[in-house]
C-alpha cells in the first residue's frame, strides 16, 4: 500500500523547524513517528543534500510510504526550464530514480549515495 503525505511549494519556506505536512491527522502522525525515530531524514537535510547535485526550485515534494521505506517524491524545475523529478530514499537522502521529458533514469541496483 502507497500513501502520499503532501508538501506544498508555498510552505517550503517554513519548513527549517518543521515536519512534513500529511493529507490527513493519521498520515501527518505517522510521518512525525517516522521523523522523531530517525526514520526519515527532515525535508531540509534532504534538499540541502542534493542541492548541489540537482539545482533548481522545488515545485512539489510527497512523502511516501511504500513497502516498508520512506521515499521522498521531488519535483524540481532546474534553469533553463527542464523539468526534473526525483525518488529519494528519505532515511539517507540516496537518489533511486530520476526521471525528466527527456525519459527515465533508474541505476537498478546501483542506487546512488550522495
């Protein structure tokens, strides 16, 4: 089972201190956990990590459990208008997949570690 905990772009400033928003009261709950047991790194710590690698302006950011592990969904537009949306593994920031117009990216197996 997938479910989707939401970050909206307008609350991304705010988000030094904070934890990620959830689609509901359960889902935001869960997400605290996950963050307050070292489950999941906090947002910031993700983008700073792979700000260097992947600049751009974040667009969209989900949380997703799925199968056990946490995943951070980021959607990025980097210069020059190049759409560019990244599978994070949140509990160490490693990029699993990514994916623009100009098609997929996945290092099955070779995940990589920043």
């Amino acid at each position: 089972m997938v479910r989707k905990f939401f970050l909206f772009p307008m609350a991304l400033a705010g988000l030094a201190l904070s934890l990620p928003a959830a689609a509901d009261d359960d889902d935001h709950e869960r997400a605290r956990e996950a963050l307050e047991a070292g489950e999941v790194l906090p947002l910031t710590a993700i983008l700073e990590r792979l700000g260097s690698r992947y600049p751009g302006d974040v667009l969209e950011v989900e949380l997703e459990h799925n199968d056990g592990r946490w995943l951070y969904e980021i959607k990025l537009l980097q210069p020059g208008g190049k759409l560019l949306k990244l599978e994070v593994d949140a509990r160490d920031a490693r990029v699993i997949e990514r994916r623009s117009r100009a098609g997929s990216e996945r290092k099955a197996g070779h995940e990589e570690r920043r």
